[in-house]
C-alpha cells in the first residue's frame, strides 16, 4: 500500500510540521476511474470548497493509471488530494472506505462514487445536517421525497436494488430502521463513530458494514437523485451480487446464537443429498446399513460446503482447507456414534420415551457438533495466535 500526496502545493503545512486539517474529509474509492475523476475533482472544487473546507482522499485498487490521473488533475485544485493505491483489494470496496476514513484528518468523512452519480454539491449540505441535528451519520437517500434512483440503467437494476434494500432491512429491522436507503452509497459520517476493528468489509456496501456494526446513535437523512454515470463502465456484477448476499450472511450471523440457527438450518438442508443418495444405493442393491453410513457423507460435503461458504467464511485461513475438511467430517460422524447411546441412557436411566429421548439426544448432539465445530475447526485466528505466543515466550499475553 502506498499514500501519496499530490500536488506539491499540498505538501507544505499551514503551521507547524501538520497540515491543518479540513472540515471534511471526502473519501472516494477507484477502480479504474480514470476517465471520471477529472470531472469529480472539477464538481467538487466548484461546489465544495467556498461553503465547507475540505481535504479528498482516494483510495485506488486500479490496474489502469488512475492514480498518475489524480495526480496530474489534483495540481489545479484548492484543497489537498492524496491516493493511496492498494497492492491488494482486501474487502473490495468496502475495505478501500474503511482505509480511507483511516487515513482522514477530519471529524467528518464523507464517502462517495467516482463515477459521478453522487453529485459533489451535495457534500456540504450531508455535513451541514449532520450538525444541525447531531447525527453521527447523514445518508444520502433515493427515496425521500425529492429524490430519484433516475441513474440507475434499466429496469433489471432498479429490481435488484429495491430486492436488496428490501432484503436488508428485513434482516436487520433496528440496525436499519431510520435509513430508507441502506444501498447508498452516498453518505456522512462522524469518524469517532466508526470502530475499525469492529469492520469486516466485503463487496460495495458499506454502508450497511457501518451501520449494522458501529450502530451509530442517531441518523439523518437527505434526498439525492442519483445521476448516470459520466464515464466507464459500472461495476455492480453478478459476482458482486453474490459478495453482498454472503455479506448479509456474515453480518447476520455475527452472534453465537445467529450461528447455531444458521447452522442448524443447512444441517436440515444435509437431508437432501443423504436421502437422495440412500435412495440410489440401496436401489443399486447395497445392504441398507452400509448404505446408511455413505448416504451420511453426501450430507456432510454438503453441509461442509455451506457451512466453509457461508457462515465461516472469514475464519478459513488459519487452517488447510483438507484439515478443516476432516476435522468437520469426524465430527458429524461422531454425531450418529453419540446419538444411539444417549438415547439408551435417556431410556434406560431416566425412563423416557423412545420419542422425546430422541428429539433430546439430537439436541444435544446438535449444540455439541457445532460447538465443536466452531472450536476445533473454525477456531478464531485471534485466539490461536494469542495460545502460540504463550507457548513461543511461556507467558500468557497482556
């Protein structure tokens, strides 16, 4: 990663060894913008400066030469410009914000496209409300009265943005409750607002990163009408469609009990592929027992398919994927080794019906597989690294 000031008229300090630093701190991340930010840095200056003192940080994951663009185009501007050009895209564009509202000086950040949908003179007027009604965060909002989604080509992409505002603030009903406008894109926020190490940027919405995991105490809103795009091509793709359902699904399931739900849930979808393949095998002619035991392993793959996509996404590189295979595969098996014993003790011993001692030792079964699951399989790297580093200095870390 590299940060770059541009400009060499930004580089001198207003006093001292510090610039002084602006009232805004505007915050753009590129993808091979180069052919837009010219423009925005044009709209901005005209728009921005005489009603609110500013600083632009971009942060760039380019492959084209977008930032010698920036830098050629910030020598004309009366604020300062820095990039700072990522080697690696890690969170996508998500990550790119949460770099850049790192790196700003100001109690305001606001984040914005490139591309020019977001129109620049709006930027005062999200800082300016954010101050008349003590907001932490100001979200500029296609749905308000006075504002319009016009930018938005086609009516493919209106549909899949309203599913998606729609499936958002389903799945977080509080988080979500005061924005009509989780998708913008376009907003204002108090940098003392954001814990960075509370984020765990995936795909182009951070907004909804922000608000569902800082839960910023009171919110505001401003209409924009979301314009076309000046130049390029938009980057919102079926990939990056998947990127924000497994983002939901991460955000969603950040709670232990979140997870076991979730857990439970594509455990009951195992059913499929186990039934199926006992269906096949014993209609091929094999004994009903060993049967049994290789339909199980259909429904393990698949469960361990689910699961390593879906819910422990972000826990999967501290382990090789054929360790974490095996560990999750040991553990469902010794799932139906468990279960038959604790039925005959519920039966046995606390004289329990066949019925309901099967419905308890599946129970626990189920709690202890996936927290064995969780411990022995998906263990959090924080944690491991904290055990090695006991073991390397024999002493428990600070």
């Amino acid at each position: 990663m590299t940060i770059q000031p541009t400009g060499a008229e930004h580089l001198a300090p207003a006093t001292g060894d510090v610039p002084e630093p602006g009232a805004v701190t505007v915050v753009v991340p590129t993808f091979n913008e180069s052919a837009n930010v010219r423009e925005l840095l044009r709209r901005i200056a005209a728009s921005v400066p005489d009603r609110l003192p500013c600083e632009v940080v971009f942060v760039d994951d380019s492959t084209d030469d977008t930032p010698a663009v920036i830098a050629d185009a910030a020598r004309d501007c009366p604020f300062p410009v820095s990039v700072i050009h990522r080697d690696t895209p890690d969170g996508g564009l998500g990550g790119a914000v949460v770099a850049g509202i790192a790196a700003a000086t100001s109690d305001w950040v606001v984040v914005m496209d490139a591309d020019l949908q977001h129109p620049p003179a709006l930027v005062p007027d999200l800082v300016a409300t954010g101050e008349k009604e003590g907001a932490d965060l100001v979200v500029a909002s296609r749905y308000l009265p006075g504002g319009s989604r016009a930018g938005l080509a086609g009516g493919y992409r209106v549909a899949v943005s309203r599913g998606a505002t729609w499936l958002a603030k389903g799945l977080f009903p509080r988080a979500l409750g005061g924005i009509s406008d989780p998708m913008s894109g376009f907003f204002a926020i108090r940098r003392g607002t954001v814990t960075a190490a509370a984020l765990r940027p995936l795909g182009y919405k951070i907004l909804l990163e922000l608000a569902v995991r800082c839960r910023p105490e009171r919110v505001a809103e401003v209409p924009f009408v979301f314009e076309e795009r000046f130049a390029g091509e938009s980057k919102s793709t079926a990939r990056e469609g998947l990127r924000f359902l497994r983002h939901l699904v991460g955000l969603r399931t950040a709670s232990p009990l979140a997870r076991m739900v979730v857990f439970g849930l594509i455990g009951l979808t195992g059913f499929v592929p186990n039934l199926a393949a006992l269906y096949l095998l014993t209609g091929a002619g094999l004994h009903y027992l060993p049967a049994e035991i290789l339909a199980n392993q259909f429904g393990v793959a698949w469960n361990f398919l689910l699961i390593e996509g879906l819910l422990f996404r972000d826990r999967r590189h501290h382990r090789h994927w054929a360790d974490r295979a095996g560990r999750f595969a040991l553990l469902a098996n010794a799932d139906l080794v468990l279960r038959i014993p604790l039925i005959a003790l519920f039966v046995g011993q606390f004289h329990m019906a066949v019925l309901p001692a099967t419905a308890l030792a599946l129970l626990t079964t189920f709690v202890v597989r996936f927290a064995g699951t969780e411990a022995l399989v998906y263990l959090p790297r924080r944690a491991r690294t904290a055990r090695t580093r006991t073991a390397r200095t024999g002493r428990k870390p600070r």
